[in-house]
C-alpha cells in the first residue's frame, strides 16, 4: 500500500489508484502517469488489498488489472458495485478478449484499455473517467460493434441483463432519440465529438445495440430514457 506525492502542485490533478498485480507494473505504471497531470495516491496487488487502499485514499479513478491470484479484477469490480462506489474503474490489461470486456463492462467498468497504449492515450482516458466519461480502446470497440452487427439482437422482450448508463450516456442517449448527430451532440454538451463518439459506442456496447436507432428503440422499450 502507498501513498503518491501531488508532483504538479495544482488544485486540478487526477488522483488514481493502481492495482495490478506485478510489482514492476505498477511502479512503471506509476512513473509514466506522474510525469503528466495524474497523481497516483495508491498502489494494491489484488482485490482485497485495492478495496482497502480505495477506501483509504478516495481517488478519483481505479487502473485495475484483470488477471491477478486470489481476489482478481472482475471481483474488486463486483465487490465496488456491492458497495455502491462511484469510482470510475479504468480496466487496463494485457488482454485482447471479448467475453472478459465484457463481463468488465457489466461488472461496472468504464474504459477498458490494453498495456500498449501510449503514455497520452492513457492519461487521456484517466481524464475522461475523471470527468465522467466513458472509453474503450477502439480497436476492441471496433470488432465488438462488427460482431454485434453480425449477429441477432435480443428480442423484444429484451430479458438480458444491461449494464446501467452513466449520467452523460445517458444525456447523449436521449440526444439520439431526438435524432442529434455525434456533432450535434458535441455542440449541446460541450464535448468534443470523439468523447461523444466514445460516448455512443459505450451505449452500443451496454445495450448490445447494433446501431443508434437499434439502441433508441431498446431504451425505450427498457424504459432506460424513463
């Protein structure tokens, strides 16, 4: 368990706790973020450590690992939503796997990113989280929405589980149904239009729609738009 030092000394830094099981990652981890406007507050090498750490220090988002022994990632992240936690969880992994993005996603995860990111792809999705966004490498989001295209969607009584809309998904959400495109929506929300792009593809994904209209008519039908 440590403790991270505000090397920016401003009011503004993004506080994240690391989780991952190798030692040498998280230290590696920890010296590419803090050379950037994050501030690591804490480190913990499995679940239960994490749960610890988290209440401890209250970051404003979790890196965490998948795969680790004892009390792995898509347990923290069941155990968090347990809590109710708000935390923005940033799934960052070795990975490449649909079922495990997944089941991250539904445990209550907000990015999934893979360790060969750079290090500005990285702090732009620790940023994103921090601010309420949502984000999936687009390489994974790519091959699921092509996948979802090629397969039948849930029928109308749409009885599989979804994965609750953050309070911005579901802002843009609604701005799809009033027909909005992603630059319009950009305009209404004050986002640029690929956080609104990463935005749409989250609600894709959650809604297992296999396009904008697909996911419309879903929220209304699960009454997702109220």
């Amino acid at each position: 368990m440590n403790g991270g030092a505000d090397v920016s000394g401003g009011a503004d830094v993004t506080r994240v706790v690391i989780v991952d099981d190798q030692t040498l990652v998280r230290h590696g981890i920890r010296a590419l973020l803090e050379i950037a406007d994050v501030e690591v507050v804490g480190e913990a090498d499995d679940g239960a450590s994490a749960l610890e750490v988290i209440a401890d220090v209250a970051p404003d988002v979790i890196l965490l690992d998948l795969r680790m022994p004892r009390y792995d990632g898509l347990w923290t992240l069941d155990r968090l939503r347990e809590q109710g936690s708000d935390v923005p969880v940033l799934v960052l992994t070795t990975f490449d796997d649909d079922t495990l993005v997944l089941d991250a996603l539904r445990s209550g995860a907000r990015g999934y990113l893979l360790k060969d990111v750079t290090v500005e792809q990285l702090t732009r999705a620790v940023h994103a989280l921090a601010g309420g966004g949502t984000l999936v490498a687009p390489s994974i989001t790519d091959r699921m929405l092509r996948a979802l295209r090629s397969v039948p969607t849930a029928d109308d009584g749409d009885t599989f589980a979804v994965q609750p809309l953050t309070d911005r998904e579901t802002e843009v959400l609604r701005l799809m149904a009033e027909g909005y495109t992603n630059r319009e929506i950009s305009g209404a929300l004050s986002l640029v239009e690929g956080t609104v792009k990463n935005h749409v593809s989250a609600i894709l994904l959650k809604l297992a729609a296999r396009d904008r209209t697909n996911a419309v008519l879903r929220a209304l039908r699960l009454g997702v738009l109220g």
